[in-house]
C-alpha cells in the first residue's frame, strides 16, 4: 500500500490505497478514533482485528476509566444481481487461515481526526464503510454507502458483540451469558448487567443468536496474551438496494446503555467542530506553526474528563489503547497538549484535578482502571506539578487559580518533600537533596516491575530528580517572592544548597557526564551505581538547571553520542552488558527492555529543550532541533495514523528497520515534540 498525507494546514487526513490485496507479515496501518470520555475506536486499515483492544466501540463507564470493549466490528456481506455474496470482513482464524474477501475487496482507506473510511469494489459496485464515534458518549455509527449499480444490491451487517473488560477476551460457548431482545429496527444485547443497543435505518434486524468461529489475535500472541476469541452474533440486519444511480446509505448505530444508539451521528460532527476552535486558538497564539497542526489534531485524543468533586474537570490518558490517566505523564505533556494551544481552561480543570488529590505532599501517580483510590508510587510526579502549575501561570496570566488553588498545593508538595513522605521520599538534611524508595519500588518514570523484579533499580538519589528538587525550589521561591520574601529567600537558600550537592555528587568532568544514580554506601556515603542513561538529560534542559552553560554542554554531546536515535534516546547505554536491541516476547522480556535500551520518542522533548539552552537559543541551535525531530513528526504518517507511538526498538532489524512498540499512541510521544518544536520556531 502507499500513504498519501494532506497539506500540514489541511484536517490531518491520511490516505492508504493500492493494496496488494494480500495479508504481509509486517504490522497492519493502525487507527485510532476517541470519544473524548476514554473510550475509544482502533483498528487496521486492512481491516483485521489484530489486538484485543481492536473495535469499533470501547466505551468508558466511569469516564475515563472502567472501559469495556461492547462491539468489535461489523461483518458487511454485499451481494450484487444474481452473483455470489462476498463477505467484506476479514478475519484471521485460530488456524491461520484468512476468512473473507475484504482485504482482497479494498481499494482505498482514509483516516481524519474523526472519521475512518474504507472504499471496497465489489463486482464493479463501490462500497464504501464509514465509521464514527460519539463525542463524550459512548457510541459510534458506522455508515454504508453504495454507490451506482446496474443490479440491485443486497446487504447483510453482523454485528460482532463482545460487551466485556478491553484487557479480556472472549472463550468459547458463551452465547447463554448473552439476552437478546430484538425488534425489526434494533436489538438490544445485554451481558453482566452491561447493554449494548443498536439500531439502523433502511433494514430490518434477523435474530440468529450464535458464538462466531474463533479468531487470532496476533499481536496478542507476539506479546504472550490471549490471542484468540470467539464473539458474539446476535444477528443481522438486512437491506436491499435497487439497480440505479440514486444514493443508498444505511447506518447502523451501536452504543452502551445509557448513551442512545443515533444514526444521525454520522450527519453532525461535534468533535470535528471542536477541533477548529482548537486549530483557530493555536494558529492566533502561533501564527507561523501552522505545520503543527497534526500535532494539535494528536494531541487532543489525550484529553479527556474526569469528574472530581461533583465537577468534569480534564484529564490526560497517558496512552492507547491500554494506559489510564497518570500523573507523571499528564504533568510532563501539560505544555505540549494543553498550554502549547491556548487551552487554558483544560489545563486548570487538570491541574485543579491533580490538585484536590494531593495527598502527603504527592500527587496520584495513576488513577486505578477499575474506579478504585489514586495510586501514589511516584517521586517524580508532584516536581513536574510545581513545574506545570509555572508553565500555566506564565503562559494564561491566570493570578487567582495559581495563588488561590495551584501554589498551596505546591507548597505542600515542597514541605513534605523536605519532611519526608511515603516512600522513604525525604529531603537529605546532609546535602539537601532527595532520596526515594528501596530496592523493592520503583518510583522514578524507568518504573518496570514484574513478578517482584524490579527491571532499573533507582532507588536512592537520581539524577532527574534533583534537578527536578532544585528546579521546583527555585520556580516556588519566585512565585512567592512578592508576598512572602522570607520564604522565597529560604527556598532559594535551599536551592544553593541543592544545587551545590548536585554538582558536586553527580557530575563526572573526567568521564564528561553526569551519573545516573546515586546509592547508600554500606559504609556510609553515597556512590553512584553502575550504568549510564540518558536521565541526566533533564539537568541541562531545566530552565533552573543546577548546572553551568559548560556543563550543559557537556551533557547535551555525551547524550547524543551515545543515545540520540531518529525516533528518540535510548535508555540504557548500548555498551552496557544489560542492554537490550530488541522490545520484544513475552511480557516479562518486554518489561525487561523497556528501559534497558527501548527507545523512547518524548526524550526527545528534553533533549531538544537542552541543545537550545547549551546553545543559547541560537539559529543553528534552533535548525539543528527542528532537525533532530523530523524523523519522529514524519512517522505520524506511519504506525497508527496520525499518531506517535510509545517506544522503539533500539536498534535495526535486519531490514534496516526500527519497529514501534508497545502503545499506538503516547501522550508525552506527540506533546513533547509539540512543545519544543515550538520552542525551536519562536525562540
């Protein structure tokens, strides 16, 4: 197939055509369509189901979370005149085998911010497949258009039920957990007190209650899951075009109860609407970003609601198809997919969010999937909250929520921070720097752990901390400055200190770096642990670095020579013993390479932000950044379209490839390019 990409001041809109009309052993095109709730559609352009979160409806029934995968397609049988059916589906059986016509059928596949859209031939007849998802609702309308013919069409549509958790899948002989009650315009299908309901326009409903043969789910399989499913068939809906050039389009609309099934969701665009607020505030703030505007068009598939207190407040979904919202990765991309577009009220609603769960001077490193308390296992996350709060309060102007609600919740961050909370997290009254955890947590964003292994081991003194500590010091000191000096003059105090310690315990002239780590000495002291990473990034990127512009430097040259990839860094130095070329296997292998070498795309956020600042914002500075990031922004038209993945493999396959891993797309993968990529433009 090729891809074809619209102008960067067009919709974002993606076209695949020409395929070979054969299944190829590389990973399927990926889509993704959100509901702005945390639900969501994803599939492949082929269109197989390849993942178990592959459908055209997750919805989230305690938005954002608690998502349960309700209809995982719709089997399309087109038959013309007196000719044979030809089913338009395609399905990779338990076997192997390939069931269906649809990829051999497939002539053409668009994706745009809002809409997925296959155009099939059939015996001369265009049959074109056009999906839909509701705006904050969980529901979706999948449209059929056919278009002239010079014998009438028939149509049969089979709707593919699952109605189960999106982690899960589907055994056999399970067609008496489902009830189905039907009439001629709609069925409802109901499964552990969940339903789905579904009505079209143009047909009648057949009920025909059955398990459909078993499908594999080969993505699933490549990562040690459960890689096959049987769905259920409740029936199908029937239509019949006659010979003609008139314009024949049933829909068929499918949501959770309570949401309402709506064939006229296709006929208005609410997200699509919304989106061109967006775009208009982005272009008013940055009139000559406009190539960015598939970034902006990326980044607000992330933001979605969350009530707190009463309130539908915004929040971050780190990742899909399978993350939640987190804390670490909604503070990190705050600038990149909320601040960068002039979406101020988002951002304070999320900041208020994380703010009203501030708890022992920490906020929540995630949110439970299952709608149970915050979980808190994060050193890191509340330093990127003093961080974010600055970031909004330069850029809106906005006085009264910063005094008023953010800088409380800073202060308790710092106070805590200085007392000490969970987590053995405390400020070191020795050298006035922070140490976390033990070896059996991990607290810093390289948190893998599996089985009770603990993959990176930073407990202790790390390097992105720190300079995250000092940083964050010197950001509250200023805020506080005017009304409360004696307090600023004590952060500041502290900040020396901090800073001091930090240049004194991490950086490493003779080796020309910094160390990652820093560890407990049996005999007393701390000594940095082996293995050199690319944290040390953070202290030359951070606006209130802890390092001179020499040492920025310094960092900026050793982490390109042994880091910098096209599509982000590296996370472990491939010289190490423990470092891992490939993201692949099981989950416990997977979890093993994630940041043993797995590249990671949002790095390239601080890195840039660092060759800027050891460059004093120079033009060449600012040309080398921009260069730096046109590998990773020119993949939005590759993977899942329109979108930046969460990892690479560190190295090449035999192919000369690197193969994006892991979630389809990634918050802090699209906000932080965004975010520096901009800084790269204006200076």
């Amino acid at each position: 197939m090729t891809l074809h990409k619209t102008p960067p001041l067009g919709a974002s809109a993606f076209i695949v055509e020409r395929f070979d009309g054969h299944l190829r052993p590389s990973p399927d095109t990926e889509w993704l369509l959100s509901t702005g709730n945390g639900g969501f559609a994803m599939g492949t352009a082929s269109p197989l189901n390849r993942r178990k979160y592959h459908a055209l409806l997750v919805g989230s029934t305690n938005p954002p979370v608690e998502r349960l995968s309700a209809l995982a397609g719709v089997d399309v049988v087109v038959r013309v005149g007196e000719g044979a059916p030809t089913d338009l589906s395609t399905h990779r059986l338990a076997d192997g085998s390939i069931a269906g016509a649809g990829v051999s059928r497939l002539v053409r596949f668009e994706k745009s911010p809002t809409r997925a859209k296959w155009l099939f031939l059939c015996d001369g007849v265009e049959i074109t497949l056009e999906l839909g998802v509701g705006w904050r609702q969980n529901s979706c309308a999948l449209g059929v258009r056919v278009g002239p013919r010079g014998a009438p069409v028939a149509l049969t549509l089979t709707p593919r039920v699952t109605l189960r958790d999106f982690h899960a899948t589907l055994a056999q002989n399970h067609a008496g957990a489902y009830r189905v009650e039907s009439s001629d315009q709609g069925v409802r299908v109901t499964r552990d007190a969940r339903t789905l309901v579904m009505a079209c326009t143009h047909g009648r409903f057949v009920p025909s209650p059955r398990v459909a043969p078993a499908v594999l789910l080969d993505f699933e399989r490549e990562r040690a899951q459960d890689d096959t499913e049987c769905v259920f068939l409740p029936g199908s809906f029937d239509f019949s075009a006659p010979a003609g050039a008139g314009l024949f389009a049933p829909v068929l609309a499918a949501a959770l109860e309570p949401a309402r099934a709506d064939p006229m969701l296709l006929e208005r665009d609410e997200r699509a609407a919304h989106l061109s607020r967006v775009r208009a505030s982005f272009l008013r703030l940055h009139p000559g970003a406009g190539s960015l505007l598939p970034l902006v068009d990326a980044a607000d598939d992330f933001l979605v609601d969350r009530t707190v207190d009463g309130r539908v407040l915004k929040t971050v979904i780190a990742g899909y198809p399978w993350f939640a919202d987190w804390g670490r990765d909604t503070m990190i991309s705050m600038v990149g997919l909320m601040i960068a577009s002039g979406r101020f009220d988002d951002a304070r609603g999320c900041l208020s969010a994380f703010a009203r769960y501030v708890d022992g001077g920490m906020i929540p490193n995630h949110f439970d999937d299952y709608g149970g308390p915050p979980h808190y296992n994060t050193v890191d996350a509340s330093l990127w909250f003093l961080h974010a709060c600055a970031e909004y309060r330069r850029a809106s102007a906005d006085e009264p929520t910063f005094h008023d609600l953010l800088l409380p919740a800073c202060l308790e961050i710092v106070e805590r921070y200085r007392q000490g909370t969970r987590f053995g997290i405390r400020n070191d009254p020795a050298d006035a720097l922070i140490e976390a955890g033990d070896q059996t947590t991990q607290l810093t964003w390289m948190d893998a752990k599996r089985d009770g292994v603990v993959f990176t081991p930073r407990h202790g003194k790390a390097v992105e901390i720190n300079a995250l500590w000092h940083h964050g010091l010197r950001l509250v000191a200023r805020a506080v400055s005017e009304k409360k000096p004696a307090w600023a003059a004590e952060f500041d105090a502290l900040a020396d200190r901090a800073g001091a310690s930090f240049r004194a315990l991490f950086v490493d002239e003779r080796a020309g770096r910094l160390h990652d780590c820093l560890q407990r000495r049996a005999t007393g002291g701390w000594a940095p642990v082996p293995g050199i990473r690319p944290n040390q990034v953070f202290a030359a990127a951070l606006e209130y670095s802890p390092l001179s512009l020499a040492q920025r430097r310094m960092v900026v040259r050793d982490v390109e020579r042994r880091f910098l990839t096209p599509f982000g860094l590296r996370t472990l130095d491939p010289a190490d013993p423990a470092y891992q070329p490939r993201f692949e296997g099981d989950m416990m292998s997977r979890d093993r390479a994630y940041h043993n070498g797995t590249v990671w795309p949002w790095l390239l956020g601080p890195y840039c932000e660092a060759v800027l600042r050891a460059g004093q914002f120079s033009s060449d500075a600012r040309a080398e950044v921009l260069r730096t990031l046109s590998p990773l922004l020119a993949t939005l038209s590759t993977g899942c379209l329109g979108q930046i993945g969460e990892v690479y493999d560190a190295e090449p396959d035999q192919h000369g490839v690197r193969r994006e891993q892991a979630c389809v797309a990634q918050a802090w993968s699209v906000a932080e390019p965004l975010r520096v990529a901009l800084m790269a433009m204006e200076g």
